[in-house]
C-alpha cells in the first residue's frame, strides 16, 4: 500500500536482484517506509525485471549501450526517475558508475550495497580481494552514494565469518544471505532518520553505524 508517509521509491539493477527481491519482499509491509514504485536496469536479461514484474512493480529498461556518454545514459535516467516521480533511490547490483552531477542531484536520497566491510575491499571484485587477503571476517555494506565510488558513508554493515575453505561461490552466498537482511534495515534506519549524513571530522563515515552481526553457515 501507498501513503504519504512512504518514500516513492525506485531500485537501480543490472542483475539477478536477489537484493531487490528483499526490499520488494520488506516494502509488502505498510510500516516500511519505501514503497518500490520503479525498477530500472540497464540490462534487458536482468532476471531483476521478472522479479519486478512479478510483484506488480513498473519496470524501465534503458540500455547504456544505446548512449554514447555516460552522461547521456545518466541523463536518460533522471528524466526516468522524474517522470515517475522517483523520491529515493537503491542501487542493488547496479553495475554503472553514475557521473557526478546525478550523484550530487541524488545524495541524501541514494543508497548503495557493497559486498564488503567497507572501506576495505573497494570495486567490483571485492569477494576476489577478500580471498587474497587474511582477514577472518567479511560482511556487507549499505551506503549513502557519494562521487566517490565505495566511497560514502554508511549506513548499517553485516558481519560474516571467512572461513578457511572459501571460494568466491561460498563467501558471496554467506554475503548475500546477510545483504538480504541487512538492506531493508538500513533503509528503515536511513528513512526513519532525519536524512542528515554524517558530518566531519572524517565524513566518509558514520560514527556510529548500525551493524547486524550475523553468523550464518
Ligand atoms: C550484491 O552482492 C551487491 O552487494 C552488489 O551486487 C550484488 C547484487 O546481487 N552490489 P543481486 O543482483 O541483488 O542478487
């Protein structure tokens, strides 16, 4: 159900939107304050859109490749998001990286999940980098977009045991299991707050995140 009190929301995919499927699954509840409106991918094999589909929500395919500059692309999809009278953003598996002025146009008003305990493990291999390094613990984490890419602060983190025997398929389904749960909380948390992001000293982070520790499997 629709009411004022809820954020008019759209999810940015380029995949399969296991992460989506969480947030359509958490906003069939009338006390979560985004109700997705809008599903947008860059990719027409996304199975995300299905997954839009199939829940009633009203999908937009715009395909990068179909614009010459990213700021072209970015352009594309603001007129999108307006038109549907987009007020929040998630970005889910989102596989683009947004030119500043959207950024700027939407910060406040755009999350991101990272498979990572940010800072560490920037970019888009961040299981690979986890795998080479020696840390014992991996997890994920909910953003507020800033230009800087991994970059902004943060919102909630998922903790998760590395263990010894990991390949990339096992840590990022442990990952995944905890950004299902950990995605819908951060936006209730970022909703249900003023908004404000954290300020200097080091404004890169929340001081004072809110972090789900799990311990699946
Ligand atoms: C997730 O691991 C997310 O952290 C990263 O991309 C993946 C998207 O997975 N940004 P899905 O499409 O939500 O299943």
């Amino acid at each position: 159900m629709t009411s004022a009190l809820r954020k008019k929301t759209a999810v940015l995919i380029s995949g399969s939107g296991t992460n989506l499927q969480s947030l359509i699954d958490a906003g069939r509840e009338d006390a979560f304050p985004a109700d997705i409106a809008l599903v947008v991918s860059n990719k027409a094999d996304a199975y995300g859109l299905t997954r839009a589909e199939e829940a009633g929500i009203a999908t937009a395919l715009i395909p990068h490749k179909e614009y010459k500059t990213r700021k072209a692309f970015d352009d594309a999809l603001a007129a999108t998001l307006d038109d549907q009278g987009i007020e929040f953003v998630c970005l889910a598996g989102f596989m683009r990286i947004l030119t500043e002025g959207f950024v700027e146009r939407w910060t406040g008003r755009m999350l991101n999940i990272h498979p990572s305990l940010l800072p560490a493990f920037r970019g888009h291999n961040a299981h690979e980098q986890v795998l080479a390094s020696s840390v014992a613990f991996s997890g994920c984490t909910v953003h507020a977009v800033t230009a800087e890419l991994d970059g902004g602060p943060i919102v909630g983190q998922a903790v998760v045991p590395r263990h010894a025997d990991d390949d990339e398929e096992t840590l990022a389904a442990r990952v995944r299991n905890a950004e299902h749960q950990l995605y819908p909380l951060a936006v209730r948390t970022f909703l249900r707050g003023d908004g404000a992001l954290p300020t200097p000293p080091d404004a890169r982070f929340n001081l004072n995140p809110r972090v789900v520790y799990t311990a699946s499997a």
